[in-house]
C-alpha cells in the first residue's frame, strides 16, 4: 500500500475546495433533500467545511456551520478527497475505520446516494 493508499499524504487546500465544491454542485442539481448541513473535517489538517442545504440551495463554506450540523464526517485529506471523486466507496471507507460519522448517518447515507457516491448493497 502506498502513502496515499493510507491516508497519510495531506492534499493541497484548493485540491480539498475543488472536490467540494463539485459535491455541492452535484447537490444542486439533485432532488430536494431535507434541509441541513454537514461538517467534514480534515484530521491531518485541522480544517473543516460545511455543505448546507436549505430545500433549494447548497453552499459549501469553509469552517463549521452556523448552527448544529446534522452529521459530521471525520477523516484524512486524501480518502474524504476519495470519496467525493468518486474513487474509494463511502461505505468501504467507514468500515475499514478510514472515516468517522456522527450524528444523522440516514440523512448522510440520503445525500451519498443521490449523488452516487453510496453504493446500495
């Protein structure tokens, strides 16, 4: 397993936003999801951003939303990065103990699968 394989490698901040913000976009152009926002934090790097949504509207920003986040996700640069490229399944990543959820894992599990990065099973 290479280093990027582990997680250990930290991913470039504009990388991270770039990733982000395609979620967001793909959120978007989704269905209407139920109003929330998750917090996504960066382990190897300290550093957090939210993806809101109203009903309508997805804003990705960075640093924790303006109030309680309905789930948190917990994780290295490089497999978050994984997961919202599409090159490593949200499900694997969390069993494996590559990430950590928190809070509303349905309404996490609802996002992921309309935009396609869960997998059913």
């Amino acid at each position: 397993m290479t280093e990027h394989e582990t997680g250990s490698e930290k991913i470039d901040p504009s990388e991270i936003e770039s990733s982000l913000t395609a979620v967001s976009r793909k959120l978007s152009d989704s269905a209407q999801l139920k109003p929330g926002s998750i917090l996504i934090r960066f382990t190897d790097s300290g550093e957090e951003y939210s993806i809101e949504m109203t009903g309508r509207e997805v804003r990705m920003t960075r640093g924790a939303p303006a109030t309680a986040p309905l789930v948190e996700v917990a994780g290295s640069s490089t497999v978050l990065k994984a997961i919202m490229d599409g090159r490593k399944e949200a499900s694997r990543a969390f069993q494996a103990g590559g990430i950590r959820v928190q809070g509303d894992v349905p309404y996490l599990e609802a996002v992921l699968k309309e935009i396609g990065l869960l997998q059913c099973e």
